[in-house]
C-alpha cells in the first residue's frame, strides 16, 4: 500500500497509514499536554514505542490474538526500549478473555538463593545504596522469558519462534533511535562505562548515540534468536544462562545457574474492585496495585465526591490524604503472599474503607510519621513500561514490564546483549530506610532467599456490564497506582473521554515522603497556595506516569498514549 499523510490542524498531528496499520505521529507544533490518540475499528496496542505498537498491530493482522501480539511487543520493547523493554527483568499480566475470563500471572524476580536481609548493610548497619542499584549484587532473579513464553502457551495461536521474528529483525538490522531512547542512554553514559560489555553495546565509539541514529544490537539478535529456537530454555538454561551468571558473579553478585532453573511464573488470583457499574480487574501481592487501588475505590464509595470541584484544592487535599493512608498500608504490610502473612481481608472489606475516609479532614493533613499500619487497622527513574492490547474477538492484554530503574543496574550480560534489572532494591534494603522511589517499608518486604520483592505495578482490565471497556497502565515507580487511579476516576467519575483522562493534570501522595508531587505548572497557582495554607508541602515534578490505555468507543476502540512518554498507538 502507498504511504499516505494527512495533517490535522486542531492538534498538529501527522497521521500515517502504512501496510493498513494507522499510526500516529505527534506535530511539531502539537499540545505539549495532550494524549496522542487514534480511533481503531477493530484493534490495536498502545506502547512505549512506535515499533513495538506496529509489531504488535502486525501480528494481529497476521492472524494473531491478543496473547501472540503481547509477546511480540515485549520483546520488540526489550530491542527498542532497552532502559525498560527487557529480556532481565519481571512483570505481571491481566488478561481478559473474549469468553470473559480472568486470569493474572506474576512473573516479578525473585532474591537469590544467596541472598541475606543484611546483604546491602556496611558493619555498623547503614545502607550501601549503590550495591543494591548497581552492578551485579543487585540482580534479581528475571522472570520475563519465562513468564511470556507461560502465557504464549496457555492462551498463544501463532508458533513462538514467530513471534520474535519482529524483535529479532530490530535488533539485527537496527532502528532510528528517538530522542527519548538517546537522552536516556546519555543519562547513563557514566554508569555504563563501568561495564566494558554495556560500554560496547550502548556507548559504541565511546559516546553515546543521536537521536536519527540507527542502532543496532547483534549480541541480542543471537539471544533472541536462542530463546525463538528453545523457549524458556534458552534463556533459563545453556549458554545464555552460563554468560549472566558470570557476568553477575564477575561484578558482585550472587546469582546462579540454579537460581535460574528454579525461578518459576506463577498465576494468582486477580483482584476485582466494584465501582459503580464498573469492574476493575488488576494484580495482587507482591504488587500493591490490587490492595491500594481497592481501598481508594472503595473510600470513594462512601462519600460523594462530586462535592469536591475536579482538582480543587479539596479534592487534591483529599484524595492526597486518601493516598497517604493507603501507601502507608503498604509500605507497611505488604509483601510477597507465599512468604508472609497478610489482612487482605481486613483491607478489602468497604468497612474499613469508611473507617479511613471519617479520619480525613483534608484541611488539617496529618503528619505521615502520626499514620502507621497499626493504628489504621486499630490494633518503584520510573523505568517500567506498560502496554496495553485488544485484538478483534475481544481479548485483552494488559501487561507492565520492568528493569526497576533505568536501564536496570547497567550491565550488559557478557556477550548476551541482555541487560540484567536492579529489582533487588524494592526490598526494604533496610526496613525504615528509603529506596530508590523514597518508599519507606517495612519488614514485611524484607528480603529473604527466593522471595518476590514489592511491586507498584499496576496493569488494570475495567469491564462494565461483564464486556471489556477498557485497559491501562503505567510506568513510574509508585506513581503507578496513581496515575492508574487518577485516570480511572476521570473516566468513571468525571466521565471524560479517554484523551482528556490521559491528559489531565496529576498529583502524588506516597505517605513518605510526606509531600504532595504535583506535576508542574499543571495547576493553578491559587489550588496550590490554599494547599500550602493548610498545611501540604507541595513538591513540584515535571511529568508523574506515562500511561497506555486502550477504552471502548462507538463502533471501535480509543488508544491512547501519554503525552509524557515517547509512546505512539497503532490499530486496525
């Protein structure tokens, strides 16, 4: 098919029809605050990248559900996304089904066998945060591979090997890279140095690359094409295996040939939160997105919060002091379910939703260091990236994908291409002490040999009715759960369109830090002012998320990405 461009003037967006898959393109001179979205008839994927979305668009064209396209993606990311894409990293899948069936699987890393809770303390027990950030000692174990090629086989169509043809093709005859991938890799030029082989793939010549360059990753091709050829054996068994372990090991760290055989994905229960007519289904511990986004919802049910102008200072106060609660339950209790015992029950039940919201009064905060788990029950660089996909029968795939920070912890795996997460550092490294995030946990989230560390992540499947409305997600750290909830509520509640919720100005409440983020010169200077009267140290930040989101529209789907990303939706 001949290329076609058509501009529109009202936002200044180039819109590209290629091979039948549209795409779009944001104008020079396009908003600096509005969601690039498109309009898809049948279906479509929003990602992190241009590429990934037309891989993913591809393999639905070529006869592929939507569980063959989010593989596809995936692997296209770790190629074309490479400081959060991964192939060394971990993640959580919702899937919803054409027939209407959930299912969840967590494939977050895991601690080594080695591992020890004091592993990141000096002699006299003070955090050595660049050992649980970088190099080799802050490697988890990855459950991407194996997570991807678990979900191809229960609910694939097209053979494996296809579906990292895509990926394999990037990385071998390479890809433009944006400036988005090029600033990120100058920001870690300096980290990268410290490792020859990462030098070699991400700062070749010794600098690192321009924005139109094209990049190429040989040493990744040949791991792809290993993985398309044996599956998760590939991966967590042979050479590949071998060349990570001895990276690791050459550079501090404790992980196994072993640990790799062990690691296992493993399918939970999803949470389902009722709000209004609407289900949202998304991920249990070891994420908190399922814990905390119910407890907000149901918060939500108990009062009227239309009383509360859209981003008035009463709302911002509120819903702040809403999140402050609910992030200190989960800084503080939260944790992997197969190693510690929680009340999730407790936490669910609309009871103790109401409990929370009558302790609110939004014009007096209360110090983070008053809210603790205990008297509440009475007795995560934000280098994740999210995609979502929806196919023609209907399925969906909603899936989050992370190396933790940036680019994990800078090492390049030997000759393997494949760059190793930091995952180790959501432990509480030190219970009390904060991460990379500034999240303060607790013991529950210790680390311990075999555990799954904390998540944020939160991919989210919303039905109503029992049909698919829609699906999202986020990059961010814990800024995640936020921007989750932020753009769900306006859609639900404020009833805008997809573009303007993806859109909209956002706000952050993690209980510790005890500060209000808000991202900046998105609000009136006036909302601001009366928050700092009442007591809200405001912290100003230039963007919070990055949210992919696909939601139903007459005759057809709305995919969208976030203006704060570098993504582009592609459908059909």
């Amino acid at each position: 098919m001949k290329s076609t461009v058509t501009h529109f003037s009202a936002k200044q967006f180039a819109v590209l029809l290629l091979g039948g898959i549209l795409l779009i393109f944001p104008g020079v001179l396009g908003s600096a605050t509005g969601a690039h979205c498109i309009f898809a008839p049948a279906a479509g994927v929003a990602s992190a990248h241009i590429e990934a979305s037309r891989v993913g668009v591809e393999i639905l064209q070529q006869g592929g559900n939507a569980a063959d396209a989010a593989v596809a993606v995936s692997m296209a990311l770790a190629v074309v996304y490479p400081q959060a894409g991964n192939l060394g990293g971990g993640g959580f899948i919702v899937y919803r089904s054409a027939e209407g069936k959930n299912y969840v699987l967590d494939f977050r890393e895991t601690a080594p066998a080695a591992a020890r809770q004091d592993m990141y303390l000096d002699s006299a027990g003070a955090v050595l945060s660049a050992k649980s950030t970088l190099g080799g000692l802050a490697v988890g174990v990855p459950g991407t591979v194996r997570g991807l090629f678990r979900f191809h086989r229960r609910f694939g169509s097209l053979p494996w090997a296809k579906l990292l043809e895509p990926a394999i093709r990037l990385a071998e005859e390479g890809f433009m890279l944006n400036r988005y991938v090029s600033r990120s890799i100058r920001s870690a030029a300096a980290a990268f140095r410290k490792f020859p082989g990462s030098a070699a793939v991400f700062l070749p010549g010794g600098k690192a690359p321009e924005p139109g360059d094209r990049f190429y990753q040989k040493n990744l091709a040949r791991s792809l094409r290993t993985i398309a050829l044996h599956g998760e054996r590939g991966f967590y068994r042979g050479e590949i295996a071998r060349e990570i372990v001895k990276s690791v090991q050459m550079n501090g760290g404790i992980l196994t040939v072993e640990d790799l055989k062990q690691y296992r994905a493993i399918e939970r229960e999803p949470v389902v939160i009722s709000y209004h007519d609407y289900r949202i289904i998304t991920v249990p511990p070891p994420s908190s997105a399922g814990v905390v986004l119910a407890g907000l919802f149901n918060s939500l049910q108990t009062i009227d919060l239309g009383r509360f102008p859209f981003n008035s200072p009463q709302y911002i106060a509120f819903l702040s002091e809403l999140e402050k609660r609910y992030f200190a339950l989960r800084n503080q209790l939260l944790g992997d379910p197969d190693f510690i015992r929680m009340p999730l029950e407790q936490l669910y039940l609309p009871q103790f939703a109401a409990r929370i919201v009558k302790q609110i009064d939004y014009r007096h905060p209360v110090p983070a260091a008053e809210i603790s788990a205990q008297n509440l029950l009475g007795s995560e660089s934000n280098q994740t990236t999210h995609f979502s996909v929806v196919d023609p029968a209907g399925n969906a795939v909603s899936m989050t994908t992370t190396l933790n920070g940036s680019f994990g912890c800078k090492l390049v795996a030997g000759s393997t291409g494949i760059l190793l997460n930091n995952e180790m550092d959501d432990f509480a490294t030190k219970p009390g002490s904060p991460n990379m995030y500034g999240l303060v946990q607790g013991r529950a989230n210790s680390i311990a040999p075999g555990k799954r560390m904390l998540s944020s992540m939160s991919p989210v499947v919303v039905t109503r009715h029992d049909s698919l409305i829609g699906l999202l997600g986020s990059p961010g750290g814990p800024t995640i759960i936020t921007s989750v909830f932020q753009v769900l509520l306006n859609l639900i509640e404020h009833r805008m369109d997809l573009q303007q919720s993806v859109s909209a100005p956002r706000f952050h409440q993690q209980w510790l830090p005890d500060s209000v983020e808000v991202e900046k010169n998105r609000f009136e200077p006036a909302v601001l002012e009366k928050l700092k009267q009442w007591g809200y140290h405001i912290v100003q930040r230039n963007h919070l998320g990055d949210v992919e989101a696909i939601w139903r529209k007459q005759g057809g789907w709305s995919i969208c990405t976030d203006y704060r990303g570098n993504g582009i939706p592609a459908g059909y």
